[in-house]
C-alpha cells in the first residue's frame, strides 16, 4: 500500500476515492528498555525521554497498521493527504495518536 502527505502520488493517476480513512491508537504505560517505569524513574529525564519516545513509535505504528486495515476494508490500493496528530491526555501520561487520510485506488 502506497502512504503519502501529499495529495497526488507521482507516477500514479487516482483512478477511485474510496473515502476518508483513520487509525487511532493510545498508550498509558511507559516502559524503559522493557521494564515498566517506577515512580522513582519518572524523575530521571534521561529514562523518562527514552520511555517516552520508544512508546510513542510503538503508538504510531500501531495507529498506521489501523489506518491501513481500514483503507484495504475499502478495497484500496493507497492512502494520500495523510496527516498524523499526537495529544496527550489531559492529566495523564497517555499517549493519543490519530492518522488521517484518503483511501484511494491508483494505477499507474
């Protein structure tokens, strides 16, 4: 499956749009290097940076893994215009992470 932020692919003519697609997935649970953090780790920035990029990426992937099952639901062959948003929940450590984009079949 083709993915792109731009709104056309090079190469390719969008011969259908199938609709507007999303994949959203959300995390609560740091862990530094495999082990979940303790009270006490959340005060060492170095581990509290680590954690916090490693689950970010498993997030992410997680929410395109999503977005791309629900583009292949409509028999479509690529996803353009995609636009990623990550939040954090309100007084929490939670990780939110939504993709957007159009699902569309191309040929070439």
């Amino acid at each position: 499956m083709i993915l792109t932020t731009t709104n056309s692919i090079e190469g390719f003519k969008i011969i259908e749009y199938k609709g507007i697609v999303t994949g959203v997935s959300y995390n609560s649970s740091f862990s530094y290097k495999g082990i979940k953090m303790s009270f006490k780790d959340m005060f060492s920035m170095k581990k509290y940076y680590e954690a916090y990029e490693t689950a970010l990426e498993k997030i992410k992937e997680d929410a395109f893994q999503k977005l791309q099952q629900n583009a292949q639901n409509l028999n479509a062959n690529a996803i353009v215009g995609i636009k990623v948003d990550i939040e954090t929940i309100a007084n929490t450590s939670a990780l939110v992470v939504s993709v957007t984009g159009t699902a569309v079949y191309v040929a070439s």
